[in-house]
C-alpha cells in the first residue's frame, strides 16, 4: 500500500514514514502543499496523511483543489489547532478522517487500516436532493436558484444528512461524525443545530425535508413537501 505524507516538520514526517515502512507501507513524503499537491495528483496513493499548516499552500487549500479535481484518495487530516471547527472544515473540505497533534502512533496506523479497508468510493461533487444542492468542495449551498449561507458546522451536518437521504441516523451517530467521536457535551446540540438548518433550508422555502423521527433520530428525505 502507498501512502503520502504531507507534513512540513521533517522530524514527525521522517518518524510517521520509518513507522509505516515497519508496518510494510510504502510512505513517501512531501514538505510542503505545492509539492504535496503536485504529487497526490499525478501519483498514486491509497491514503493520504495531510497536516493543516504548510508553507506555500495550507492543507485547507490542497484539500479543496484535489477534491475539486475528483480525486477521491481518502484523507486524513492532521492539525496542531485543538478547536473542533478545524475539524469541521477539513470535513467540509472532504477529509475522511483527522487527528490532532499530538497523536499517538498505534491510533494513527489503526485510523489508516481502516482508511483502507473502506476505500476510496467515487464520491459526486455536487450533492443533490431534489432542488437542494450542496457543493462540498465549494462549502455552497442551494435551494432552486437561492444561495443559503450556512455555518462550517451547519453545512457538515447537512452533508452528512443528505449522503445519508432517507435514512434514520441516530444522535449519537451525528455526534461522532459531525462533532466528534467521543463528545461529552449535551446531546441536545444535535436538536439545536438541526433546527437551524431547518429555519434555513426549510422553512423559507415550505418545506419539511429534515424529519424529527421519534425515539430513533433524524431522516433527510427526497420529494418532501
């Protein structure tokens, strides 16, 4: 398996690649997110570890330029910001998964494995239900032909509800994909937050396409009036 490394501080990218290499991975690494960029997009990888904070182009940037030009090689997301909208706009951005410095060695490599294992299924750049749009990529949203601003934590929600249309997820899959895997904070975030999205991509245009189901979650559904 191949792996790329985009990480400016040689010493943890020189230690992530001796580590991989260990663990039978081939690991090449680039120090910057120009050269970083160049080589995920005219190289094949199978995962990709991509730290946030790079010299001549951010990990924001290089994430949003590979996923704008569909290439779907899954990501993880390295930041030294201990602030969960960091997170959330790498998610935004199209990370797969992100770890936050410092990390330990035997969580990365396990969070790898399973980066692999799930692939790299083609993902569309533009999400759609019916006249409601959503361009990760671009962090745009859209009902008919209006913009609706959203929130960095709003528009991920979002995201996550309409990759899942029609389905019931549950609060505390919404609180591990949208905030984070163990949040021990109120629960009742994910109400406060799915009513905002309501008052905004709902409510103005007549529509109920978030619905509350009882006991079990919340269900995005297409063709809802």
């Amino acid at each position: 398996m191949r792996m790329l490394i985009i990480e400016d501080e040689r010493p943890l990218a020189g230690a992530i690649a001796e580590g991989l290499a260990a663990e039978g991975f081939v690991a090449n690494v680039a120090y910057d997110g120009v050269n970083g960029l160049w080589r995920a997009r005219y190289e094949r990888y199978d995962v990709i570890v991509l730290d946030i904070m790079l010299p001549s182009l951010s990990g924001y940037e290089v994430l949003k330029r590979l996923r704008s030009a569909r290439i779907w090689t899954p990501v993880l997301v390295l930041t030294a910001k201990d602030g969960e909208y960091d997170e959330a706009d790498a998610l935004d951005l199209g990370a797969d998964d992100y770890l936050s410095k410092p990390f330990s060695y035997v969580v990365l490599v396990a969070r790898l494995r399973a980066l692999l294992r799930r692939g790299a299924p083609a993902r569309p750049a533009v999400l759609t239900v019916d006249d409601l749009t959503l361009d990760p990529a671009r962090r745009r949203c859209r009902r008919g032909h209006r913009d609706i601003d959203l929130t960095a934590r709003e528009f991920t929600l979002l995201e996550y509800l309409v990759r899942h249309k029609d389905e019931v997820i549950s609060k505390t899959d919404i609180l591990s994909h949208v905030w984070e895997e163990h949040f021990d904070g109120d629960t009742n975030i994910v109400e406060v937050y799915v009513g905002y999205l309501r008052r905004k991509i709902d409510v103005p245009f007549d529509r109920r396409t978030i619905e509350t189901v009882r006991g079990a979650g919340y269900r995005l559904r297409g063709g809802a009036r």
